[in-house]
C-alpha cells in the first residue's frame, strides 16, 4: 500500500504550477527582486483578508517576532510571558531582545495558554504577552484582553482562522512550506492596526532605514523576497478552500471514530488544523504501528521550552508546568492536509484503533 505522509505539501501546490511558473516569469521579466510590486501587493491582499490596517512582508517567521519585539522597545529587564508548549522559536525571540521569557501553564484541552496561569506570573517588569495560536486552534483572546497587558499574536500556525489577527498590538506569521498558507521557502509577516507600528517594522526590516540613506534605527536585513510574494498571492485566494478541506478532514477523523482509540482535539470554529495533534497513553506504540503501516506522525516539543538547556539559568525544574509536561509525554500527530483522502484517513484509524482499542 502507498504511503501516507504526515503532510503532503506538493499535493496542495501541483495543481497551481502553471500559474506558479507564469508569476515567476513575471518576476524574472521585470527584473524586481526586492520590495518589487508583489510584496506591496500581498502586504495589501494580506491585510485585507486578515482586516487590519498595515501588515509588512518579512524574510520569516522568526523574524516577524524578534522585530514586533523589537518595534515595541522590549528589551534588557523586560518580561515576556509566553507558553512553553511551543516552537522555539516563540521564547527564542524574546530573549534574542535581551528580554526574559516568562513560561506559563497551558490548558489541557486547547492546549493554549492558561490566562489563570498567565495572570498569576503578571509582574511589574511584564512588558507583554506572547500568545500562540497552536497547531491552528485561536488561543483564549478574550481572556487574555481582560489581563489589561498587551499581548501579540504568534499566529504563525494559524494564518485562515476568522478569529485572529486583529485582537492583540500585532500578530506575527510564517510561510515555511508546511504551513496553512505558504511559499516556496521561507517568508514571514506582521499584520497591525498600529500605523506607527507598522512604519517601525518596515524600518527595521530595511537595516532601519525609510529610504537607503538615512538610518534612524539599529535594523535587520529581513524582507519578504518577490518570488515568494508572487506565488503567496496565488495561494491566499486559495486559502479558504484549504481551510475548508483541512476542517472537513478533521470531522472526518471523527466520525471514522479516531475518538475511540485515543483523545482528538477540540473543535471550534477557529480551528484551522494546521496539524490534527492526538492525546494517548499509549503513543509509542500507536506511533510504532503507524510508522510500520507506513504512514507519517509526528510528536512535538517533547522537551517543553522551560526544560531545554538554553533556558536553564531561568530556574524552572520537572514539574513547574505540569500539564504542559503532560502534554509532551502524550501528544502524537496523525496526517492532515487539504486534500488528503478518505481512504487514508480511514486507514490512519484503523491502524490506530488495532494499536490502542481502548481509549487512554
């Protein structure tokens, strides 16, 4: 039987590659490859579809967070709180500022931040809040908006959802090629209602400088590139078709009855699935029979950022984020991806419910 990947990126992308290569020859024939027409166009597309004012194309998402940061003066003696049940990347930011990332608790069922956890490590040097959309699902903005501290958007698994974009001071994106919206490389954005905000970020981006020669600010060299701004402007419109398939895949796990074999994740409107992550005592060996069918899975951040050795002078041990350290004993990833079949999806179940029958 034909494998089946944990996600098949170039079975999203083939059905576009003459549009691709016609918007490529474009760029080739213009000879603008830097800040040209299609990074000013996507930023335009871009912050249409997520309704904000500005948002600014930028070489990644990293990036996108370490100039937000950077944009809003965080730095030397600040604190960022943020979730340690995440991509590196999220806590790497802001101690890239010279800041202290603050780790707090998640919620078991969204596996979003604790806005009671968040609450209680509040501080005088909390200078704003890092809140990540995981694997797709919006985290707790309202909750978070009744904190009375900023917080910023790492919607960098997320970009599709209805409900992001537009609450927090910024939110920050990437394009890495297995994301919901993606390029062929790398890219990343900052989307705002922040004018000033927004004018900072461009700055910063471009070594600090509105117009080559003047330098107003210690910068970065972090630009959209315009070839991966000419093919994003060909996925975002399609973009809510993926969202709709991506949604459609996840309620078919259910009704396939994935849920009897281990815990699936929470449904909600927003939820774009980026990734359909699964809960189970027994992953490591429904993991074994996957891999032995030949089919794709994944766990993620088994070692939670308020372990790894770069954080370690911060001081938090085994046991300071309790579900957050459940959470990386016991979370796997099945396939998903706009498109993918019912016939895969109907094998994926089957060989998980022959591994864990009985739901942990």
């Amino acid at each position: 039987m034909r494998p089946i990947p944990l996600v098949d990126v170039k079975a999203q992308y083939v059905p576009f590659l003459p549009r691709i290569r016609e918007a490529i020859e474009g760029v080739l024939e213009s000879g603008a490859f830097i800040l040209g027409p299609n990074v000013a166009a996507f930023e335009r597309e871009a912050a249409a579809y997520l309704g904000v004012r500005d948002s600014v194309g930028v070489a990644n998402g990293t990036d996108a967070l370490v100039l937000v940061l950077d944009a809003l003066g965080v730095g030397s003696g600040d604190e960022v709180i943020c979730p340690a049940f995440t991509f590196y990347a999220t806590a790497e930011a802001i101690a890239r500022r010279g800041a202290t990332p603050v780790f707090a608790d998640v919620d078991a069922s969204t596996m979003n931040l604790d806005p009671e956890d968040v609450a209680a490590r509040i501080t005088k040097r909390t200078k704003a809040i890092l809140a990540v959309h995981l694997f797709g699902r919006p985290a707790p903005l309202a909750e978070l908006t009744q904190l009375g501290v900023p917080f910023i958007e790492d919607a960098a698994q997320a970009f599709g959802s209805p409900d992001i974009g537009r609450t927090g001071i910024a939110s920050t994106f990437s394009f890495y090629p297995t994301k919901n919206l993606f390029c062929i490389g790398d890219g990343g954005l900052v989307s705002t209602d922040d004018a000033a905000l927004a004018e900072r970020v461009r700055m910063l981006r471009f070594h600090g400088s509105r117009d080559k020669v003047d330098f107003e600010l210690i910068g970065y060299n972090s630009r959209l590139d315009e070839l991966q701004a000419a093919v994003l402007r060909i996925f975002l419109g399609e973009l809510d078709g993926w969202v709709a398939k991506r949604r459609e895949a996840a309620a078919r796990y259910a009704e396939l009855g994935l849920g009897r074999a281990c815990d699936l994740p929470e449904d909600e409107p927003g939820h774009v699935y980026h990734l359909f992550v699964c809960r189970s005592n027994e992953r490591d060996r429904i993991r074994a029979a996957l891999k032995q069918a030949g089919i794709g899975s994944a766990v993620y951040y088994t070692t939670p950022l308020h372990l790894q050795n770069a954080f370690a002078d911060l001081g938090y041990g085994h046991g300071s984020l309790p579900v957050t350290e459940q959470l990386a004993l016991d979370n796997f990833s099945v396939p998903i991806w706009a498109g993918i079949d019912a016939d895969a999806q109907e094998r994926v179940v089957s060989v998980v419910q022959a591994a864990a029958p009985v739901a942990s």
